[in-house]
C-alpha cells in the first residue's frame, strides 16, 4: 500500500490526533508543514482561521495534503508523530545570517526554532517593533488578545512579517539573533516547578482526610475510599434494541473515553443524585494527583467549590480565581500565571457541586480577557464554554436535575456516577469496620432487610449505617426502611453522643430529641434560610442571626468549610445538603412560625416562576406573590427546585403516623401537627392527580400510556415516606393508563420500593418499563410487591444478574397478569437458566422474553430449550448478542420444531455458524408459526446460507430471513439475492 493509500485509510484515526491535543498543538504541527514548504503560504492562511473549529481545520489539512500526493502525506505524518512525542523544535543554526538577503524566506524555513526563541521575548519585541514604526499599535494590540497564548502572538508576529514590506522581516531576524537561547520548557522553570510542588502539598493536604459526612472524626481517604459505578450517559433517545450497555469507567479512566457529546468542548460532566459520591470522588481524583499516582498528563489542578465560590461577591479575573482562592506562587507570580495562559493543556480545574451554585447558566455573556475582573459566575461559564483557558481540562460535578441543555452543549463527555454496587457496600463496611465480626454482622442485617440494603446503594447511606452500627445491631425493633427513618437515625445518634449519659442508660425515647429541641429549631431555621438563599456555607454573622450558639454546634451536624479567602475565618457548612434539607424539614414540622398553608410551596408540581409568562414577567409573579420577606413562604419559594423536592419528602416522612407520635412528645399541640400532615397529604395528591391529568389521551386501538415527568418520582417517594396505605391507594385509584414508561429517570433500589408502594394499589394491569436505570439485584427484590399488577415488566440495562432475575422469576409464577420481561443489556448468565426454562413451561400465557447483550452460552440455551418444549404461548424470543454458538443453536432448534405459537426470533450476533444454520434450517422445515428470524452478525457462510434456503423454501410462513453481516462469497449472494426475495443477505 502507498504511503497516500495509508493515509487515506487512518484519516479518522489522524483527524482524532489532531484534534485530541490543544490548538497550540495543531498550529506546532503547521509550523513545521510550512518551514518544509510542505503548505504554500496560501495553504497556511487557509488553515489558520481564528474560531474556526480544530476538527474543520484538522479535516482541511488532511484534504490539502492528500493532493499534495505521497511526499506530502509522509511529511505530515512525520510532523504527528514529533509532535505527539513532544519533541523540541531543533534550534536555529550556528551559521544563521541576520542580514540574510531573504529574510521572510528565512523566518518561513526556520519557523518552529524562531517560535520558540520568540517564547518569553514577545511581548517585548512586539514593543521594540512598534516603537520602530514597523506595526501600528492596532496591529498590536490585535496579536495581543487575550486568547493567543505566547507562541501564538510569536506566529501572528511573524505572519505580519510575512505580508509586510517595510523591512520588518529584517528588523525580526536581527532581533531573533539577540535573544538568549532558551534553555528549558517554561514548566521547567524555577518559580514554575516551585508553584507546582507547593500546589501538590495544598491539594494533597486539603484531600487526604474525608470530610464530607462527619465532623465528629477524620477519615483517612485512602483506608476508605471505595469506587462508585461510574458510566459513560447515553443520550435518551440514541439507545436501540440492539445497542449495548453502557461503558463502566474506573476514576483513573477519566479521560480516556472516546465516547464525546462534542469533540470541540473540553468539559467532562459528573452527574449523580445527592449522596452518590461526587464530592467524594473529586476528592480521590486530587489525592491522587497530588501524590503523583495518576493524571499526571496535568502540571496543574485547581480544585473549586460552587457552593463556596457563589460566596464571591466582588469581580475577580482569572489570575484571582487561581491564586488567590486557590494556591499562590511564591515566585514570580507574573511568569507563573504566563506558563499557565501558553500551556492551558496541562491544567485541570474541578468545579464541585454545581447544583448548588444559585446562577444559572447562560452563554450569552463572553468573557474571553484572563486579566479583566468579571462576575464570578461570568468566568465560571466561560470557562465552561472556552472562552477562557481554552484546552484546559474541567471537571464538572452535578445533580441531574442542575443540567441544562444549553450546559450540555459545552460538555465533552457526561458520566453518570450510580452509588455503591453490592460489591462495594460489603468492601466499603469492611474497610470502615475491621474488628473482628462487626462488618460480618452489619451485612447480615442488610441481607435481611432489602429496604436498607436498598437505601445503602447511595454511599451517603453506607456512611450512616457505619456510623449508626451499634444502634441498628442493639435495637429490638425493626431496621429503618425510609430515608426518614434513617436520618432520625443518624440524629439519635449524635445526640447520644453528645448527651453525658451512656448508651444503654439514656434509651432511645422522645426525650432525647425533647432535651435538645431548641438546639434543632436553632439548626433548623438556618438549614430553612440557607435553602431559601441559596446559602450552604455560613459565616458567624449568619450563625449568630440564626442563634446558633457553640452549644448547637457542639451536636456536629455543622462543620468547618475549606476557606473561600485565605486568612479569613472558615464559614461552616451541613455535613452534607441532605442534612441541611432534614433540618429543614425538622423545623417546618415542629416551628411555631410555621403556617400549614405555606407547605403547599414544597409540594406543587408547576411552580409559577417555570412557566414562560412568569420568565418573562417576573416582577409581576413576585409581586402576585405576596409573600412578607423572610416568611417561610418565601424561603420555599426561593429554593431550587431538587432542594425542595428533598426537604417535602423529609416532611412527609417526618409527618407519617410512626414518626408524627414521637414529634408529638416534643411539642404541645398535636393539633398543629395534624394540620400540616392533613395539608401534606392534600397537596401529594392534588400534585399526583394534576400530573395524571396532563397525560394525553390514548390513541384509537392502543393502550394509554404515561412518560413520567420529572417530578413523578419525588412525589412517589414522598407518599413513601408517609407509609400510608390508604393514601397511596387514593393517589393511584384512578390512574388509567395501560404503559408506564420511567425510562432514564435515575430509579435506583429506594425509588423501586417506593413505586411497588404505590403501584401495587393500581386498578388495572400496566406495563412497567424501566429501562436505563440502576435497579441492580436490590431494586428487583424492591419491586416484587407490585408485580402482580404488571403486565409487562421492561428492565433493559439495569446491572442485575442472575441473582435478581431468579427472585423474580420465582415471583412471576405467582402473578397471573405478567406476560412479557424484557433483560436484555444486563450481566445475566447460564446461572439464570433453570429459571427461566421454568418460567416458560409453568407460565402458559407467557408471551415475551427476551435476554440480548448478555452472558448465556449454549449450556444456558440448552435448558432454556427445555422449557421452550413444553411452552405453548411464547410469541417472542430475543437472544441477540449472546454467546449460544452452533450447539446453542441447534437445541433451541430442536426445541421450537413443533413449537405453535413464535413469531419472532432473534440470535443475532451469537457465534453460529454453518451447523447452527442447519439445525435452524430443518427447524424451518418444520415450524409453520415463526415470521421472522434474525441471524445477522453470525458466521454463517455459503454452506450454511444454502441450508437456510432450502429450508425457507418449505416453508410458507417466515416473512423474512435476515442474514446481513455474515460472510458470504459474493456469487453466493448473487446466485441467492433473486432466488427469495424473503431473505436479506
């Protein structure tokens, strides 16, 4: 193969390296196309445009070279790989002449050697050029901008000298021979290496202990940490019936994914509900840094606070936001700040907790100068789109419900952080719990309760059941199954460690809250204040406004705050936002202040300020309000809607019957408690029928069917909360809809118990899908009590093996009105078989299965065979992406022969070859129900494409034969193509 032929052949692996680096990158790699006069000048104009994307230009280049023939292909990838080896442009020649007779030919063919001497001098070149009238100051002042880094103002310097005519090629080389060599790269530099080794100290220090959850102790990091499931997001949408699970990532592969929303952004995107290990999980990523353990492709990581950083109120610019709330060189902070402007590939910025940052965002305002003050909430959204810092790596952490689409066009990739696998519970309570027997028994106890073993799936979760161990191992009653339960839990907890008296002697009554009631109204109305701000970090004035006094914060819910600006005191923050919204909810139950009419804020599914008119009318809905400032609604109404939605669900908790007696011993008036539960419980099912309402009306002949909107889930989980069965059944008793479809909602095991609460009390049978979730093993066990009312039950991508699929199985038998499961994109393997085989033959009304992308071999098809034997009602049998191979293919061959009822068969992708395509063959010969079979992307060849004609031709049923994606000779599919137009080769 010529060398133009190859090149033609890896263009997109060579469009992939060029855009993969920075711009800065791309332009080296120019410099030497063009001082080898590979690229004409016109060439070089044409390639660098300012704004233009990196992949337009990089695919411009391919095409310019690609006619310059082989000469010019082999130039270019040269030119790649020095680059991608990171190799020094080679420097100028002993014999170079200043007063060369050719001068602008001379700086073209020297160009990368003249780059680099220019580095750290142009900017007073450019001065000495313009002082010598060679420039105008608006030419200057355009090679100035603040997005050209040094080298880039060094080429546009030189591309003048190129056009112009007044000597200014000639004056350069003169000035080029009197310029020091360069003796390292700029990072190499003393005050560089110095500001690098201090910053690895800072981060290292500020992320070696856990803070995140506990004030009361310090966490070595490293002895705990335990890895989240972390996965690559599918776009809704983009996922089809054959399309495989999503990519499971470990932190240190961060990076490395090729999966991009858009290739030119340079923003990764963590999402994950609130306790799913975010903060965490960043804090693992700059210890590790730190330590020079990974991401060392980074000289530089700036680690940021939203929530600390909205506390910013003055403008700051860029050079601020780094040193002076982050790490501050000791040396030559001027030149330090330059490395990081000309080499922004080599600096990684984290941004924690956008969710809680109060500004929303917009790419409206541009902000491109590293040196001019803005807003900060201007330079974090320029950053995120960049506008500044260009090439530098951000990380991004976020609940879901923060991210909006117009965020989304900025990011690069997006990864859903989904909590604790069953795995990593266990590794992570062994690691808190090395005693002998503590961890042993604290598993146990979750084994036999699932509602907590649920719960535990979110590390926040894992963290209370460590902290609450000799609680949930001593009580006699029964195991937390709500987040309420867990998180009045938690408080008894740190009240009995606060209280004087010991354990076993102070009980877990009532008068333990009693005793310290003003303490938690104290917590409460300031947990209240904050959310309705938008306020998460607390200065002393905002403690001492609240009266919270150093007897409040003796309990540990509120700990210290990394500073915002150094030297001043560090604000305090709740252990974790949860625990701000508990408190929260604590105060709304039990405050004197407390309006009962005012709680309707947290409960309504469309609140005004969302709809277009309020948007464009805002004063006029605030005025319409009438809320007195301050008020309790008006701290609702200022909240962010995720806040709110855990705050209700914590009230209703909190109001439930179990709970409302022992709130009742701490307060007087039941009366009053009364009234909030009665206007919660009006308001949960005002929400859920208004939401019911919106649905649109089925089509003629098709069964009604609801996409649950974003609020559905909260509302569910707040019925949840109440353990209400009456209430649950007057929220759901007159939904009529026949396809339920919770698909890419973030449902993991605690929302399954909370659907199976309600949905188990629906009138009518329904389809359940849940596809592209976390149900996991825990999640299915969590659904069981509501599969009696399903009559179809969709769990595509859901992480559940063998385990929860054989509970659920061995359920369905009992439940007459299930007739179809979708498993398809899990981890399901042989281990399953024997159930299903079972399901099949015992459930004779059975009409769907299907099992693609997952784990079963032909031992697995071979008792799942004996079941199809004696099924008399199976319609569909999916088993794409399998591993059946020929022996798997001919026992479900021999098994649907006489089979009566199958329509459609799928096995695709299963490694069957030319004896599994005769076994199939001779089962056509036989069966006269099936209508489709589809066999694409197998190894069946012209033997085994023959049997399957000669088959199709006896039989008069099949519509269509599918075979693409097999290895067929070309006359074979010639001689076959016009033989029966039923198969598709």
């Amino acid at each position: 193969m010529c060398a133009q032929d190859a090149f033609q052949t890896q263009r997109s692996q060579l469009v992939e390296l060029l855009v993969s680096g920075s711009l800065e990158g791309f332009e080296s790699i120019l410099d030497r196309l063009l001082s080898r006069e590979v690229l004409s000048w016109e060439d070089y104009e044409g390639l660098s445009l300012v704004g233009q994307p990196i992949s337009h230009l990089a695919r411009r280049l391919l095409d310019t070279i690609w006619n310059k023939g082989a000469w010019g292909c082999e130039q270019l990838t040269a030119a790649v790989r020095e680059a991608q080896a990171d190799s020094q442009p080679p420097e100028l020649p002993s014999s170079w002449d200043p007063h060369s007779p050719h001068p602008a030919r001379d700086l073209q063919s020297h160009r990368p050697a003249i780059v680099r001497r220019l580095y750290g001098h142009v900017e007073g070149v450019l001065d000495l050029t313009q002082q010598r009238g060679f420039i105008s100051q608006y030419e200057t002042d355009e090679i100035r901008r603040p997005i050209f880094t040094s080298s880039q103002r060094a080429r546009r310097l030189l591309d003048l000298a190129t056009v112009k005519a007044n000597g200014l090629a000639a004056f350069l080389l003169q000035c080029i021979q009197e310029l020091p060599v360069p003796l390292a790269l700029p990072f190499e530099d003393a005050a560089c290496k110095k500001y690098v080794s201090k910053l690895r100290t800072v981060i290292s220090a500020q992320s070696r202990f856990l803070s995140t959850y506990d004030g009361a102790e310090n966490l070595c990091l490293e002895e705990v940490y335990t890895e989240n499931v972390l996965e690559i997001q599918m776009e809704v949408g983009m996922a089809g019936p054959s399309q495989q699970s999503p990519t499971t990532l470990g932190l240190e592969e961060l990076f490395s994914t090729c999966d991009h929303f858009n290739k030119e952004a340079d923003t990764v995107l963590v999402v994950g509900e609130a306790g799913s290990g975010k903060s965490t999980l960043l804090q693992q990523l700059h210890l590790l840094w730190a330590s020079g353990r990974a991401f060392q492709e980074f000289l530089f990581v700036f680690p940021f606070s939203c929530r600390q950083l909205q506390c910013l109120v003055k403008p700051l610019s860029m050079r601020t936001l780094l040193f002076e709330h982050c790490c501050w060189p000791d040396l030559g902070p001027q030149d330090v700040f330059q490395v990081l402007l000309d080499h922004p590939e080599r600096i990684l910025l984290t941004f924690d907790g956008f969710d809680e940052f109060r500004f929303r965002f917009t790419d409206q305002e541009r902000h491109c100068c590293p040196t001019a003050p803005t807003s900060v909430q201007s330079l974090l959204f320029n950053l995120l789109q960049g506008n500044l810092l260009k090439n530098a790596r951000k990380v991004l952490t976020s609940r879901p419900s923060a991210v909006s689409a117009s965020l989304r066009k900025h990011v690069r990739t997006e990864l859903s952080l989904k909590g604790f696998s069953e795995e990593g519970i266990e590794l992570y309570l062994r690691k808190r719990h090395r005693e002998p027997g503590v961890a042993d028994r604290l598993l146990c106890l979750l084994r036999a309760t699932s509602a907590l073993h649920g719960l535990c799936h979110l590390p926040v979760f894992s963290w209370m059941v460590s902290k609450c161990h000799e609680e949930l191992l001593l009580q006699g009653r029964g195991s937390p199954k709500t987040t309420t339960d867990m998180y009045l839990l938690i408080l008894r907890h740190f009240l009995l460690h606060a209280s004087p008296l010991p354990l076993a002697t102070h009980g877990l009554g009532p008068s333990l809250i009693q005793g310290r009631l003003p303490t938690l109204l104290h917590l409460g109305r300031l947990a209240l204040w904050g959310l309705g701000t938008c306020c998460y970090v607390f200065s002393a004035k905002q403690l001492q406004a609240a009266h919270v006094d150093s007897e409040d914060l003796s309990l540990g819910f509120l700990v210290l705050a990394k500073r915002v600006v150094p030297g001043s005191t560090a604000p305090l923050e709740f252990l974790h936002i949860t625990f701000q919204c508990f408190f929260a909810a604590f105060y709304l139950a039990l405050s004197a202040d407390t309006p009962p009419s005012s709680l309707r804020h947290l409960f309504q599914d469309h609140r005004p300020e969302s709809s277009p008119l309020a948007r464009v009318l805002p004063k006029l809905f605030l005025r319409g309000s009438r809320c007195r400032e301050g008020s309790v609604a008006a701290l609702l109404q200022g909240a962010e809607l995720h806040n709110l939605q855990i705050t209700g669900a914590f009230l209703a908790g909190l109001l439930s019957q179990e709970h409302r007696s022992l709130l009742a011993e701490c307060q007087a008036s039941e009366t009053a408690l009364l009234r909030r539960w009665d206007c919660v419980r009006r308001c949960l099912t005002r929400s859920l029928r208004e939401h019911f309402r919106s649905i649109p009306p089925a089509l003629p002949g098709e069964a009604k069917s609801m996409h649950a909107l974003p609020g559905f889930l909260w509302l569910i989980r707040s019925l949840y909360e109440m353990q209400e069965e009456r209430l649950a059944w007057e929220a759901v008793r007159r939904l009529n809809v026949g396809h339920l479809k919770l698909t890419f909602c973030g449902v993991g095991p605690a929302e399954c118990a909370a659907l199976a609460f309600v949905l188990r009390h629906l009138r009518r049978p329904v389809a359940l899908q849940l596809d592209h979730n976390s149900v996991g093993d825990i999640g299915v066990e969590q659904l069981l009590p509501c599969l009696g009312v399903c009559k179809a039950l969709y769990l595509r991508d859901n992480n559940i093996s063998d385990r929860g699929i054989c509970k659920l199985v061995e359920h369905a038998l009992r439940c007459e009105q299930l007739q179809k499961l979708a498993l398809f994109n899990n981890k399901l393997t042989d281990g399953c078989a024997h159930s299903m085989a079972r399901l099949l033959a015992c459930k004779q009304n059975f009409l769907a299965l299907r099992l693609g992308n997952n784990h079963i071999t032909a031992a697995g098809a071979e008792v799942l065979a004996q079941g199809l034997r004696t099924n008399n009602s199976l319609q569909f049998l999916g088993f794409w992406g399998n591993q059946v191979g020929d022996e798997g293919a001919q026992a479900l061959a021999a098994a649907l022969g006489d089979h009566q009822s199958l329509r459609w068969l799928s096995l695709v992708g299963n490694n069957i070859g030319s004896v599994g395509a005769q076994a199939l063959a001779l089962m056509l010969e036989k069966n006269m129900a099936l209508e489709e079979l589809c066999l694409e992307e197998n190894h069946v060849q012209d033997e085994g494409v023959c049997f399957l004609a000669k088959g199709l031709a006896r039989n008069s049923s099949l519509k269509v034969l599918k075979l693409r994606g097999n290895t067929f000779s070309p006359e074979e599919i010639e001689k076959l193509s016009h033989q029966d137009t039923r198969l598709l080769l």
